[in-house]
C-alpha cells in the first residue's frame, strides 16, 4: 500500500499552488523529501530551507520551471508541469565529473554488473511511479575513462540506462544513471510524469 501511495504522490502535480507552479520553496521541499525517500539519496533530515544552496524559477514561452539545489550537492529540476523532471547528485554524476582528479578516486570494480544495474534502475523507476515498457529493451551504457595520452580506457563503476519511449522508440522516455559503488541513483530525468 505504502508503494502505491508514494507512486500517486510523485506523479502527481508537484510544487503547484493552484493554477501556477510556486515559487515558494518551502512549498516545493516536501516533495523533495518525497523523491528522496523512494530514491533513498541520503537528503538531510528533516529538510529546511537552511539546506537549500540554490533555488531559481525561470520562466519563458508560457512556460514556468523552477530548480532547487540542496547542500550544493544535490540539484533537482521541475517541469512546468509541476513534476520533478531531473536530478542530479554532483558528488558522484558522471554528467557532471570529468576532471581526472575527480575520476581516479572512482577507478575501482563496480560491485553491480550492467544487469543488475538496470535491475535497480527499474526498481528505482516502480518506486517514482512509472513503468517502463517491457517490449522496449533498455539501452545500458558502461562508463571508462581514459588517461591523456592513453588509448584503452579504465572502466568506471558507472552504468547509465536509457528506457525508450513507446510513442517515440528513438527518444529517452527515462534516464537513470547507477553508481556501482554504492548502488543508487546519481541522475535521473524523465520526458513525462505518465505512469
């Protein structure tokens, strides 16, 4: 039941009050703390705006999204909408890392094969409220990175694993990045809150 709950909670409008999306953040934490749980990211808690580092609205086009960064670490994107449409953990994302000095620390054996890593991507998928489509296989891809001046890479514990989209087979309905190491989510987005 508890499953079912969370799953109607975060696909439902989130950081709406009323007819527009908020600019209160305090009105957009619990909701965080929502997607935290079904994630288990590791938020602070009880979240308050005392951990909020960044917080932006941008509107444009008809269209209003808001962003909200907790502890300069974790970054969180809402569509217009009102759904969160993007995460990012920027201590542990490979869309984010790229120096060598952030790297090396990571070069160590993954303790998830891609198998298992798409396995707990879909898990982590079921937890938010979607269901990806069992005809569309998903697309995994290893991460490796490549020393200057080499030309084999050294494999990375990071896995990301693209759902497509049923409608759209050549666009990503969803993207989830796996940590190998710790076995969590480090990014996630998604094109639509449809279940």
């Amino acid at each position: 039941m508890k499953t079912i709950f969370l799953a109607v909670f975060l696909t439902s409008q989130i950081g709406w009050a009323g007819e527009c999306l908020t600019t209160n953040v305090v009105d957009i934490l619990p909701y965080i703390e929502t997607f935290d749980q079904a994630l288990e990211l590791g938020l602070p808690r009880p979240l308050t705006t005392n951990h909020v580092s960044k917080f932006h609205v941008f509107s444009g086009a008809g269209l209003v999204v808001a962003s909200v960064t907790i502890q300069d670490r974790w970054a969180f994107g809402f569509n217009a909408t009102g759904y969160v449409s993007s995460f990012i953990d920027r201590k542990h994302s490979m869309t984010v890392l790229w120096k060598a000095e952030d790297l090396v620390p990571f070069l160590q054996p993954s303790k998830l094969t891609k198998t298992e890593a798409t396995a707990l991507a879909e898990k982590y998928l079921r937890r938010l409220g979607y269901c990806p489509d069992p005809s569309l296989p998903p697309i995994v891809k290893g991460w490796k990175w490549e020393a200057k001046g080499t030309s084999q890479g050294d494999p990375l514990p990071f896995f990301t694993v693209k759902f497509p989209w049923k409608e759209e087979p050549d666009i990503d309905r969803f993207t989830v990045e796996i940590d190998g190491l710790r076995e969590r989510v480090n990014y996630f987005s998604t094109m639509s809150n449809e279940p």
